[in-house]
C-alpha cells in the first residue's frame, strides 16, 4: 500500500468521522500562523515508513531540508518538531542568501533499527511525486547511504557520497560555520575573536558536535562535552583531551559559551535562570523552547544567543552547492560569511534592542519580501 496524503485533506476527513471542529480549526490556524505552503503525510505499511514532509515557503527557490528519524512520543510530537523545523529552514537560507526555500521531513521510527533500504526507496518515491518541490538531505538519525537509497528513486535529494558525484557528510562544513558564529559572538563580548583561554560546553557530540570539539581544541579553548551515550562521550573525551559532564551539571558550569549541538528546546524557562554562561551559540535546531519569551529573557539577563539557523547554515550550504555544481573553494566562501551575518544580527540587536533572534528574523523575512515583490512585478 503506497499513497501520499494532503494535510489540509486529513484534517477534513478527521472533522467528517468525528465532529471535532475546534481540533481542526486549531492545526490549521497554526499552519496559517506559520505560513506554512503545504504538509504532506507519507505512509507505507510494507515497508513501515510512517513520514511527514513539511513545506513552509518557495518563495526563493525549491524548499530544501533534510530528514530526520526519531522515535517520537507521538504524531502530534512529530508533527510539532517538523512544523518548527521547516519554518527555521526557510529562515536559513534567506539570511544565508540562498536561492532556496524552507522545507523538512521526519520519519517515526528508531534509526538504529528501523531503517532499511525498502523504507527510504519508497520514501523516495514520494518526495518524487512532489515534483521537485521539495529537495531532502541528511539530518538526526538519517546518513549519506540513505540519501543514496533515496536516490534512486528521485534526482530531488542531495548529500550523497562523493564517490557517486555528491558533496558528502555536511557536518564539517556545519560545524565550521558554528564555530565561525561562535567567534563573531567572541568578538562582541570579549573585544577579539581569538578564542584560546575561552572555556565552552558542547551539549551533544554527535558528527557536527565532535567535529565542533575538533575545531575549539585546535584554538586551545578548554571544552567540557555532554552526550546520552556515554562510550561515545569517552571516546571523544579521550581522543580531544575534553572534559565530560553529566546532563545535570551543564547549565551550572561556570564556563563562556554553552554550544548546544544536540535536540532543540535546551534552552528554556527552567534553565536560563541557572546559566552563567555569556554566549549561546551551537548547532542544535530551534534551541529556544519559546522564541520570544527565551530570546526576551537572554536580552535581560545579558547572555548573546547567536540565531541556531543562521550559524548552523553550513550544512544547507554544504547541499546548496552540490546542487548547484559549487566545488569545496566556493562552498567555503559562503561558509564564511557566517562570520559577518552574525554581526549584522547582533548590530541590529543592539540598535533596536531586541532579541538576536528577533533581528535575525528581520532580516530573513524582509530578504522574502523583497524578492516577492521583484517576482511580482515581472
């Protein structure tokens, strides 16, 4: 059994069997306050791919983000985390001045042994049937081989092997870009961007927070890591000389920066009020549970948060460029400009004295704005 079905058409249905209006009116309410184009529910009882693919805006090109597998709690949890996360993917790659769109997808299911190729070819096969536009690409849970597989059933993915004419694993490239923001935030707070002597935590070490741990220690910057699986945090404590920490000591740490690299919603209303940190900046998607209310509080308690969709851009960057035929020099450059993007958002910050959060949505969202009104003049 293999079939795609329409959110908005889901919805009715569920109105039809069950009466429940207010249900309905609130998800759609919610996809009109996100400005959300479509959302699509993927389902393939053979092979047991239960998917939802998010299209937020294609305003400036194909809206492009990756996939993500994770065992949710529940759909509604799912579908939350992939309302969210194609919003901020939009965002992306507007401040990065990229000509794409905001898109993501999650699959429901463990990563560590519910994927096979079955399940991501006939995954494929739906993101075929939108017809370009949507483009995915690795994320949580999901690696190049399964962008191969996917491949094989539609041109519209990116992120896989080089040896088959891809970019690769992203997460070089993404980390880089987090650190580049974490200087620009250096810079602000301590006057130089020079970051040996600064202390950071890194909360997740997966392959961008690892390879984030090599780039800080080769800056001579002590860094304290964080991770649920515990042979992996020794292991790269051991490899990079870290420091490991348990989950519950982090946000007490007396240290610069705290790099969340992990899940989103690290930083909330319970542990803002613990941190002593100065800056925020790390890899991790939407890290603020609450945009305005968490990015108020930061502004209050004078700790600078560097927007997790701007700084984390490398990695969209990464697909951009296999898209467009970008060799690794070209890559770089737009990887770098991260650097100053950051301290536009927090020179707008300041100016206007919002959230940096805030100010790098102005910035995105008046970047649309302005291309919408160049298509519709033509």
């Amino acid at each position: 059994m293999f079939f795609i079905v329409s959110f908005a058409a889901c919805l009715i249905n569920t109105f039809l069997m069950t009466g429940n209006s207010s249900a309905v009116n609130s998800i759609l309410d919610q996809l009109s306050a996100l400005g959300h184009k479509k959302v699509v529910f993927c389902n393939d009882p053979d092979t047991g791919l239960k998917a939802i693919i998010a299209i937020h805006d294609t305003t400036l090109g194909p809206a492009l983000g990756g996939t993500r597998m994770w065992s949710y709690a529940t759909e509604n949890e799912a579908l939350q985390d992939v309302l969210r996360l194609s919003r901020s993917m939009t965002y992306k790659a507007a401040i990065t001045g990229l000509n794409l769109g905001g898109g993501k997808a999650v699959i429901i299911g463990d990563s560590r042994k519910g994927k096979s190729e079955a399940m991501m070819r006939s995954y494929g096969r739906f993101i075929q049937n939108l017809n370009g536009e949507y483009i995915t690409a690795e994320d949580l849970g999901t690696t190049t081989k399964d962008m191969e597989y996917i491949s094989m059933e539609t041109k519209h993915v990116t992120g896989v092997p080089e040896s088959i004419g891809g970019m690769g694993d992203p997460s070089p490239t993404t980390a880089k870009g987090v650190y580049l923001g974490i200087k620009a935030c250096v810079k602000e707070v301590f006057g130089t961007d020079i970051l040996a002597g600064r202390s950071v935590v890194v909360q997740g070490i997966g392959n961008v927070g690892e390879q984030l741990v090599e780039l800080l220690r080769k800056d001579n910057v002590e860094v304290f890591i964080s991770d649920i699986n515990e042979e992996k945090l020794a292991e790269v404590a051991r490899k990079y000389k870290a420091k490991p920490v348990s989950a519950d000591k982090i946000f007490g740490l007396d240290a610069d920066i705290y790099a969340p690299c992990a899940l989103g919603a690290t930083v909330n209303e319970r542990t803002i009020p613990k941190m002593k940190f100065a800056i925020i900046a790390g890899s991790a998607n939407n890290q603020l549970a609450d945009e305005q209310a968490n990015g108020q509080l930061l502004l209050e308690k004078n700790i600078l948060f560097a927007p997790d969709y701007l700084i984390n851009a490398g990695g969209l960057i990464n697909c951009y460029s296999e898209l467009t035929g970008f060799g690794k020099k070209r890559t770089m450059q737009l990887t770098e400009n991260i650097y100053e993007a950051t301290r536009n958002v927090i020179r707008l910050s300041k100016t206007d004295n919002i959230p940096t959060i805030l100010a790098a949505n102005r910035i995105a969202e008046q970047r649309i704005i302005d291309i919408k009104k160049i298509k519709s003049s033509f």
